[in-house]
C-alpha cells in the first residue's frame, strides 16, 4: 500500500489547530452558556453574548476549512 501524503505547509497546519481550537472553545462557552455555568449576557452593552460566541465557533470551523483546503 503506498501513500501519496505530502506534507502541508507549516501556516495551514497553524490554521487547522487553531480553527478547531477555536470552535471547541466556542462550542464548549456556548453549551456552558446555554446551561447557566457561564454569564450569556454582557452587562455593560445589555445584549446577548450568544452571538460573539456562535461567531467565534464559526469562524474557527472557517478557519479549519481553509487550512484543510483541497485535502
């Protein structure tokens, strides 16, 4: 059985570890969130936190994909 891996560039490895490094921390405040462990909501600004922290998962899954690229 041959492989045909090559390996990627060291940027896109970064890209992929801190996308899903991101999207876990994102998922994880937002299910801590959801079960009333972490404040959801910014007092000073008086709108819900649940958008910064869907925002920061999703880009991270961003992020992971692009790293991934034609893989």
């Amino acid at each position: 059985m041959t492989s045909d891996s090559t390996s990627r560039h060291p940027f896109r490895t970064l890209l992929i570890r801190a996308g899903i490094s991101l999207a876990a921390i994102g998922g994880c405040y937002l299910l801590a969130g959801l079960a009333g462990i972490a404040p959801m909501t910014l007092e000073t600004l008086g709108w819900s936190n649940i958008r910064i922290v869907s925002g920061l998962a999703i880009f991270g899954c961003l992020m992971a994909a692009v790293g991934y690229g034609d893989e």
